[in-house]
C-alpha cells in the first residue's frame, strides 16, 4: 500500500519501490450514471419476460421505446448485471481460472423428495440509486428458501455465508450450480465437501435446470422487489426477509396441491432443532453497488 503521507518518500519513488503504475494509483473510478441505472431497471424487466434475449434483441427492445443504446453499451451493463441470454450452450457461466469444475449429475434424475438436491444461484437487485446482488438457496423439489444474502459485489464471501446457514437446516445429497467463480472457488465447494454433499455444477444439455430457481427470482421481483422501490440495503434486507418468510409459509404452490413451501420441505425429517425460515440479515451494514463496482465474472 502507498503511503501517501511518508515525509521522506515521494509518491514517484513509493511507486517505483513498489512496481506500480502511478495512473493507477491516481485513478478514480467512474460512476454509474443515472441513465445508465435506468437502462439496468428496464433490462432487468424485459430480462425477466424474455431470458432468452441476448444484448442484441435488449438493445433493441430498448430502441423501439425510444432509448439511443447500442449493442456495446447493453451488453457492459449485461454484464455487471450478471445477466446473460439463457439458451442451449456447451458451458452456461465462466469458472474462474484455476477453480476446479465438478460433472452434472442430474442428467435423467427424478427429484422426488426434500434435501435429495439443493440449488443457487444469483440474481441482481434495482435500488433506488445503485443496485446489490441477491444469492438464494433452495431445496429444488419443495422450492423451500433455505437461505439467502445481500451483497453490493460478485465475491465468494456472500455465497459461503448463504451456504452456512443453509447448512444448519439439513444436509442434501447433491448440490447444483452453475459454473460461476462463487460457486466453483474452493470456500465454498469445500464446504459442501466437509458435509458428504456431491457437488454438480451445470454443463452441456441442462440450460433448462436454472429455470427452477429463475421462477423463484420472478416471483421475488415482481411481487416485492418491483412494488416496494428500496431506497438502500436495510430496506432492502428488511423486505425480502419478510417475503421470504411469506414464500416459504404462505404463498402455496399449484405443483404440490396447493402447499406451502414449507409444508412440503418439512414432510421428512431435517438436520436441524430450529424451525421455519433462517433469516439471512448480515450484522454489517451494506452498501450499495455503485460508483465503486468493479465489473465481474458474468453469471447464467
């Protein structure tokens, strides 16, 4: 670290010792402006409608309701986003170098009872001004919210806590993500390692998978996160607890009879003393994605 306040070191000679660039240590990053988080707010929209819209088909979905945007420009935004089309591919997310990528292994597998596979996966959430990024983590068969996090950037931390937590509910026999950097870094595939899960991470042939959990992150945005407008994190955790809670316990589900969530996931028996939905609140408070975001891996 430079220390600009050293009397005896010029910044020149702090920068050479070290081996940096000093345009670097001047740089300050650039903002995202107020067009550009509106055009994120309508992209995320039509995202949801249309998953299988690529940069070219949102930019021009945007053109035709009169927004001067390019291909280039929807296709950054996508990317700190962390959206992208969702269409048949040999590899649906980008591990980051170095991570190991585990095998599929739900090819042709009936899911037919609670903690027989659980899934995550990340989405991104509008704010007022700025944006955070919601990771989520189900049981695939009952669709019960094990837990979840906030977080204003695309590391592994906010993935390993989710994961943590999801943990003290029991323990599944497969764990399925896609091969994003979070999912495939060691912390948290070691995790699942410690506690006996089989990790399957998606690959050929199963872009279909993630349309389980995309259903749950529709439900979330249109019927919380698109009505309430979140002026910054604290509302924002303070309202999806309370919607969880809701999916979980309240909101039935045509696919089981009109059960609950929490009815179905709580018919066998779970590795936990507690009951109902872990609340994924972080002690810290959280700040906005922002001015400060650094773009990231992209995500399925």
């Amino acid at each position: 670290m430079v220390d600009r306040r050293h009397p005896s070191l010029s910044i020149v000679r702090q920068c050479r010792l070290l081996d940096i660039s000093r345009s670097g240590l001047y740089y300050q990053p650039v903002g995202i402006s107020e067009e550009d988080l509106t055009l994120m707010k309508l992209i995320d929209r039509q995202y949801l409608a249309t998953p299988f819209y690529g940069a070219r088909k949102i930019a021009a979905w945007l053109k035709g309701r009169n927004y001067s945007v390019n291909r280039k420009r929807v296709r950054r935004l996508m990317r700190v986003m962390g959206l992208k089309a969702v269409y048949r591919r040999p590899r649906t997310s980008q591990p980051a170098p170095g991570h190991k990528i585990y095998p599929y292994l739900l090819g042709g597998m009936k899911i037919t009872r609670p903690n027989q596979v659980w899934a995550a996966d990340i989405t991104y959430i509008p704010m007022a001004r700025g944006f955070l990024y919601l990771v989520a983590i189900i049981d695939w068969y009952s669709r019960y919210v094990l837990s979840w996090r906030l977080s204003n950037t695309l590391d592994a931390g906010f993935c390993v806590e989710a994961l943590e937590e999801a943990l003290k509910k029991g323990r599944p026999d497969i764990f399925n993500t896609d091969q994003g950097g979070q999912f495939t870094s060691e912390a948290f595939t070691g995790l699942l390692q410690q506690h006996g899960v089989r990790i399957s991470m998606d690959g050929k042939g199963s872009y279909n998978d993630n349309l389980f959990i995309e259903r749950l992150w529709r439900s979330v945005k249109y019927e919380e996160v698109y009505l309430k407008a979140y002026q910054d994190g604290r509302e924002a955790r303070i309202g999806l607890g309370n919607y969880f809670r809701f999916y979980n316990t309240e909101r039935p589900h045509q696919t089981h009879g009109y059960r609950t969530p929490a009815e179905v996931f709580n018919t066998t028996p779970v590795e936990s003393t507690s009951s109902g939905m872990i609340e994924s609140l972080t002690p810290d408070p959280l700040r906005i994605a922002g001015p400060a975001l650094n773009v990231a891996p992209i995500l399925s």
